[in-house]
C-alpha cells in the first residue's frame, strides 16, 4: 500500500520578534521602576513612624519627671536636649498659668535636631499643686 503524502508548506519559525521582546523589557522595566518607588516611600514612612514614636517617649519621659517631682514647675520656657536612641532630638518645655492657680499648663515639644525648625510632637498637660 501506497501512502500519498501531500507537500509539506514550511512554517513560521516559532518565538519572538524582536519587537515583542523590546516591548516586554519596557512593560518589565517600568513596573520594576514603580516597585521600587513604593518601596522607598515606604522607607520613608517607616522613618517617619520611628522618629515619632521616639519623640512621643521624649516628651512622656519629661511629663512624667515633671509630674513625679515634688516641687511646682516654675513658669517659663526651657529647652534642652533629649536624645531617644541615635536620634538626636531637642525638647522644649512651656509652664503657662492658667485661670486656677492651683493647675498649670505644660507644653512639651519635641524638634528634630538636625532640623531645629521640624517639630516632631507637642504635648500639652495640666499638673496640680
């Protein structure tokens, strides 16, 4: 028996062009690029977030030396400096008075101390005589 056999047409060669390729590395390119900006704003974030909780703890430490001593605040402005860790950060304590003499009023601030004008937190408390 005798097999007829029909002409074999040649193909395409099967793959990528050259163009497919070059748009696929810009789609890539462009999605690795968005990703790492996220990433960095994240970073960022993160720092942000750390810088102030460290200041929050700044600020409570000297609210909570302020209310455990047993002498009044004396009224004024004060800063000095209250380091949390390797960040360097100043406080700046205000003691107002207020309507009855028995409160006052304490505002603690916390500046980030490479940028002095950059306050971080301010707190306010009302401490008994």
């Amino acid at each position: 028996m005798r097999r007829i056999t029909t002409p074999r047409v040649p193909s395409r060669a099967q793959g990528f062009t050259l163009l497919e390729v070059l748009v696929a590395l810009v789609i890539v390119g462009t999605a690795l690029g968005a990703s790492l900006r996220a990433v960095g704003s994240l970073t960022q974030n993160s720092n942000g977030l750390r810088a102030s909780m460290m200041a929050t703890w700044s600020a409570e430490n000297r609210l909570s030396l302020i209310r455990l001593a047993a002498t009044w605040p004396e009224l004024g402005l004060r800063s000095f400096p209250c380091p949390q860790g390797e960040l360097n950060l100043n406080c700046q304590e205000e003691v107002l008075s207020t309507p009855n003499p028995y409160f006052r009023r304490v505002e603690v601030s916390v500046f980030d101390g490479e940028h002095p004008d950059r306050r971080i937190l301010k707190i306010n408390q009302l401490v008994s005589r």
